[in-house]
C-alpha cells in the first residue's frame, strides 16, 4: 500500500502536536487521526529542552487567559492523562515569578499588572522593600522600582506533560507514525501571493479563501502518501520548512537559547521563584541545590545549532552574583541549548488556518512560552478543525495577521 487516508494529520509530535490529538480524539473517537513525528526520542524538540514555566505574567489578555487555562488542566492533568490505571507524574510546583522592573518597564509593567488583576490572578505588586524582605538574598536591587509576584505561576515537568498527551492521545485512537514529512500535497502548482491586494480587510481575506486551493495530504520520507483535507503544522523550530514545501513563507526562525545548571556553595534554605531581571536575565532553583539559569540575546544565533557554550555563563554569573553577592561561589553542572521557534512577526503565536491554502492549518511561532500554551492550543485548534464553538476566543493569533503584516503586542516576552 502506497497511500493511507486520515481526517486529520498533524505534523509533530511535540507538545502541540500531541495536545491537539489529544482534544481532537477526545471530542470524536471516530476522527481518524495521524501524528507524524521523525524523532519519537524528542531529543531536539523544543518541549523537551524548554525551561517549562508557566505564568499569568503576560501584557497581552489572551496569552494571560491561555495561562489561566493550563493552570486549571494542570491541576487535573494527573488524573485526567490516566491510561489503564497508569498516571504521568508531572511534578507541578508553584514556586511563583517574580518580575523586577526598572523607571523604563514600570509604565507597562503597571499596565499588565491592571489587566491580570481583573482578569482574576494572582498577582501582587511589590515594593523594592518587600522584594528584600521576602528574598533577603536579593541584596542588590539598584535601579529597581519595583517588582510583579505571580504566587500560583511555576514550573512542571514538561516531557511527562507531553507522554501523557501522547498516551492519551493513542489510547483514544490516534495514531503516532515515526516518520518525516517531506513535502505538503496541494492540489495547486504555485502559491500567488496575496500580499499586494493588501487591503486587509476581512472581505478581501474571505475572497482569498474562496479562491485559494486545498491541502491534500503529505509525502513522508517512506515513500508513503498520506491523504486528508486537514494537516496542521506543528513542526515547531521547523515549521517554516515544512511550509515552504507549499511555496508558504512562514515568519518563523530558529533561534538557539542555552540554559545553565549551576550548583551555588550557599545552599539556598527555601525554592526561589523564577526571577526575571529587567536586562532578560533569569534564574530559579531546581531540586538537587541547583540553580537554573539563562538569558535571550540579540546575538543568539538563528539556525538549527544545538551547541552549548560554556563561554555564555561567564557573562551571566556575573549578572547573577552583582545581583545577589551570595552566589559568589558556584559551580557549572551541566547545561543545554534548545531552540525557540521565534515568530519574526511578533513573537506570538500563530493559529488558525493559512487563508491560501484551505486546510493547512498552522499551531506555530510560539518563541519562548509555548509549553504553557500547549493545553489551550489543542483544544482550539479542535475547535477550529471540529467547527465547535470556541471556550476561549483565540483569533487575534489568526495567520491573516502575518498575510497583512499586523503584528500584536506582548510586553511579556523572555
Ligand atoms: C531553552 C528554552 C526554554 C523555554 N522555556 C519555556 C518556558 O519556560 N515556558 C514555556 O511555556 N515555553 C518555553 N519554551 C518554549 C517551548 O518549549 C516551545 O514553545 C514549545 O515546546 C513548542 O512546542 P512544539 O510542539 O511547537 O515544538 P517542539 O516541541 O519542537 O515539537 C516539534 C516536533 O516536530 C517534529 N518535526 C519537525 N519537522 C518535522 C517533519 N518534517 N516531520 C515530522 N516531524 C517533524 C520535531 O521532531 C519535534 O519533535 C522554551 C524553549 C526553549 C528552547
């Protein structure tokens, strides 16, 4: 057999890909679902390289309400991912954010900390005394104003999160296939841009979609074909190419981010919560007396290099030790380099059908908060491809956004 048909393919098995199959198989067992995922040991997914934290501490309310959301499956996910008697064990602990702002970042920062208030979180604002008081540790606070607390916001064990989708997922029906798309099947030669009609209203974005061609199904590196009306991408750092094989150009990079594990001689007596200082850098404690540590920059390089240098954690022991002199001593444990899947638009998602191409889906861009968005983007992504009412109405993040080149605003990006 040369061919195979499905309902729905989804391109990657991270934690979108696995999310999505999930909810899909959970609101029709019927559905017949493919995963296509070329590497099941998720070495290089970003899922499994991530610093999975999660937190309401967004400026835009959509990503405060997807947050909202994870934090309630999370709560439940245990129970809810249970297979035959067997739960995942996902170590979910509220050790809180805390965001440190200086005179430049308090404007917004006042703004955020408004809209999450109404919004129902938790959040607390805290004087530069009270950031003292509560970690007395944090010695050097020069130049802060003032910092936001997230109590309920944390970290969990992402690979877990994501076997437990996956388990879930094939339990119900789905289908996990180790193997690589290679090409996406149109039924169209050429992709027209639509960029030059720009009018970027809806009605000219409805006449793309009438005129536009269909998905047909994928080409994996068997030699299989794999027919269904509906794929979605959710190739993580790779989305781009996956679309290019259309004739698509997705605004999504690479961009390689390092982690680092240290372990300080001064044994720190309580969790510290993750830490984000106004220059990006961040660090919280991790089991075994460790500290994690890390920091986005402007040189980080963009392709798939998953090279970790030793030379990056001079520059950031140095930030971590003027800030809080405790850590003076320390040693590097260990360490990774994963990769964000940085939409160049605006570092938001990017969710919804492509208006060219009827059927192609997209769950992409998500930079560096996308695990906590796993929850909330594949249940709305079976919203989108089941044509359920939607819980949450996540259509700002509409791929028409990158069609008509209309970038949304996130103050909140580490
Ligand atoms: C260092 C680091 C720290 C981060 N910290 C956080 C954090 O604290 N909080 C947070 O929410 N997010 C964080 N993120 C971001 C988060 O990890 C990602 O946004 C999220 O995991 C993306 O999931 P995904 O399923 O889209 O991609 P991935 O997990 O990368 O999965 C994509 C999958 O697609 C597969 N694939 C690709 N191409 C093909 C193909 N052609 N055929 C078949 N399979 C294919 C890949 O093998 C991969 O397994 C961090 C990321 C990094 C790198």
């Amino acid at each position: 057999m040369t061919s195979r048909n499905y309902d729905v393919i989804i391109i990657g098995g991270g934690i979108m890909g696995s999310s999505t199959a999930y909810h899909l198989m959970k609101a029709d067992k019927k559905i017949k679902v493919a995963v296509v995922e070329r590497d099941l040991s998720y070495e290089k997914a970003s899922t499994a390289l991530s610093m999975v934290n999660a937190r309401i501490q967004f400026s835009l309310k959509e990503n405060v309400q997807i947050s909202q959301y994870a934090f309630k499956v999370l709560e439940n996910f245990e129970e809810e991912m249970e297979v035959d008697g067997v739960k995942p064990a996902i170590f979910y602990r509220r050790e809180g954010n805390l965001f440190l702002y200086d005179e430049t970042a308090e404007p917004s920062a006042r703004k955020a900390f408004a809209m999450q208030k109404e919004l129902g979180c938790a959040i607390e604002w805290w004087s530069p005394e009270k950031i003292k008081e509560r970690y007395p540790i944090y010695t050097n606070l020069d130049g802060i104003v003032g910092g936001t607390f997230g109590p309920e916001d944390g970290h969990f064990d992402a690979y877990s999160v994501l076997m437990g989708y996956k388990a879930k997922a094939k339990s119900l029906g789905a289908e996990f296939i180790q193997d690589e798309v290679v090409e996406l099947i149109t039924d169209r030669g050429t992709i027209e841009s639509v960029k030059e009609k720009t009018a970027g209203t809806k009605e000219v974005v409805q006449d793309i979609k009438q005129a536009s061609s269909s998905i047909q199904g994928v080409k994996i590196a068997s030699g299989l074909t794999l027919n269904s009306s509906k794929v979605i991408n959710c190739a993580g750092a790779w989305a781009a190419r996956v679309a290019a094989t259309a004739g698509i150009k997705l605004p999504v990079e690479p961009v390689k981010r390092q982690v680092f594990a240290v372990e300080p001689e001064f044994k720190v007596p309580y969790p510290l919560p993750l830490t984000i200082l106004p220059s990006g850098f961040y660090f919280r404690t991790e089991t075994g007396g460790l500290l994690l540590l890390g920091k986005s920059m402007k040189e980080d390089p963009v392709g798939f290099d998953f090279s970790w240098n030793q030379e990056r954690f001079e520059l950031l022991w140095g930030e971590l030790y003027e800030f809080a002199p405790v850590f003076e001593s320390l040693k590097l444990v260990k360490g990774w380099a994963g990769l964000y899947a940085m939409s160049t638009l605006d570092a938001n998602a990017i969710l919804g059908e492509w208006p060219e191409l009827k059927g192609f889906y997209l769950a992409n861009g998500f930079s560096g908060h996308g695990l906590q968005q796993g929850p909330a983007v594949g249940r709305y992504m079976t919203e989108l491809i089941t044509k359920s009412d939607h819980q949450l109405d996540l259509s700002i993040f509409s791929p028409e956004r990158v069609l008509f080149n209309k970038p949304i605003f996130e103050d909140g990006i580490v």
